[in-house]
C-alpha cells in the first residue's frame, strides 16, 4: 500500500487526497492522474527521467516539487509504466519536432509532384 508523501500513513493507491492530513494525491482530483511531490527540499527533476534525457517540455522544470509525470530515474519501470514513458517520450520527440518533421513531408510531396511532371 502506498503512503501518503507528508504524513507518512498509508493510503489506498485511488485516494484523491490523503484521509489523515488532507494532502492532495491525485492531480484535477482525478483517481487516474497521480501527483507526486517532492518530500525534502528538493527538486523533482533532479531525479526525473525525462529532465536527465531532456524530453521535458514543462513549464516547471527544473524546479518542480510537484509534478503529474514525475518519473524516478533511479527507481525500476514496471512493465505497463514502461510503455507509458517510452509512449510520452516519443509524444514528446513528436512534439519539438513536429516543425521539422511538415518540412521534411512538405519536401518529400514536393519532389513526388516534381518527378511526376516529368
Ligand atoms: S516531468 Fe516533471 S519532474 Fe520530470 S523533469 Fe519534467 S517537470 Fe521535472
Ligand atoms: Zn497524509
């Protein structure tokens, strides 16, 4: 059973917020959505998987003490999780290079209509 990151006490893996001290678990009080929080002084990220392989693009890093991808590089991946990260990693790829990536089909399309015409 997971504990609570402030009180220490265990909480059901669904719990919204923890029932002894009130600490929000779950981000847009939303069962699927974890947040997790840093529990000393430090950052999330300098732990983080996607700060170490700079896939981040949130707002917040480096300097999140909470955060709802929050991805311990030093702790295993369970399978399922696995594919999640691997799947919000290329997301993230996609997403810096989507500009790239319409050039090279603009210029790809280009070069088919070209050679057609021929
Ligand atoms: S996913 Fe969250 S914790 Fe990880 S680097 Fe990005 S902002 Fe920091
Ligand atoms: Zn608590």
């Amino acid at each position: 059973m997971p504990t609570c990151p402030r009180c220490h006490q265990p909480v059901v893996a669904q719990a919204i917020a923890c029932p002894h001290c009130r600490t929000a678990l779950k981000a847009h009080g939303h069962p699927g959505i974890p947040l997790h929080r840093s529990t000393g002084g430090e950052f999330l990220c300098e732990t983080c998987t996607y700060h170490e392989d700079d896939t981040c693009n949130y707002p917040q890093r480096p300097y999140a003490r909470e955060c709802t991808l929050y991805q311990n590089r030093f702790q295993p991946i369970a399978t399922g999780k696995s594919i999640n990260s691997r799947s919000q990693a290329s997301k993230n790829w996609l997403r810096r290079n989507a500009t790239w990536l319409i050039l090279a089909g603009i210029v790809v399309v280009s070069l088919a209509l070209a050679l057609r015409s021929n």
